[in-house]
C-alpha cells in the first residue's frame, strides 16, 4: 500500500497523460532489454545490490537472488517489514547499499588515477 504522506502526490502524479505511456513503453521494450541483458554471461563487474520485498512472491525473490548470484559482486538482500515501498519502509537498508556501491566506486577511481 501506498503511504499516505505519498497519496496526494501520487494522485497528482498518476493522472498525468504520460504516466500510461512512460509505463506502456517501459512494458514494451521489457522483452528486448531483457534478452539484451541475458546475453551477457556478466553484464557487470561492479557491486550491485538487489533488495527483495518481504511481500515479494517466492518465485520473484527466487529470481532476484539468481540474478544477484550471475554477478561477481552481486548481492541479494530480502528486506524484512517491506513491500514495494522499500526505500520508505526501510530507508536504512537502502542508503547503506548505496554508500557501499558508491564507496566502491570511488575506491576504483582513485585506484585508476593511480
């Protein structure tokens, strides 16, 4: 469910006339970017972190976790107490995944300014 702080926001946003197509193409070319992805037996060699909501299905946090296993710094958290609204539910678990990506980040920078 949405939080209600969001729900004002989110009716505004909604209705706008390209809400339905920004999401109508995204479901359009899901297919082909998909297979673009699983093309690549490593399609990145960075960290990357896949946060699963606890209301995920089985079969979603089964495919969250495969995906996070095909990377060499891939990780897969099942986030307790959240549902699709991870970052507002759980913003702890959200910020620390991203320091640690950017952290990496920056310490690969630095190490090519070498």
């Amino acid at each position: 469910a949405l939080p209600p702080e969001e729900q004002k926001m989110a009716a505004l946003f909604w209705v706008q006339p390209k809400f339905p197509l920004t999401i109508a193409s995204q479901l359009e070319n899901l297919p082909a970017s998909a297979a673009s992805v699983g093309a690549h037996p490593i399609f990145c060699e960075g960290p990357v972190v896949i946060l699963s909501a606890r209301t995920s299905s089985e079969r979603r946090r089964a495919e969250h976790a495969a995906m996070a296993a095909r990377l060499p710094m891939g990780e897969h958290i099942n986030v307790d107490g959240s549902n699709h609204w991870i970052m507002q539910q759980q913003p702890e678990i959200v910020l620390d995944a991203i320091d640690r990506v950017v952290a990496h980040a920056a310490k690969s920078a630095s190490l090519k300014a070498i």
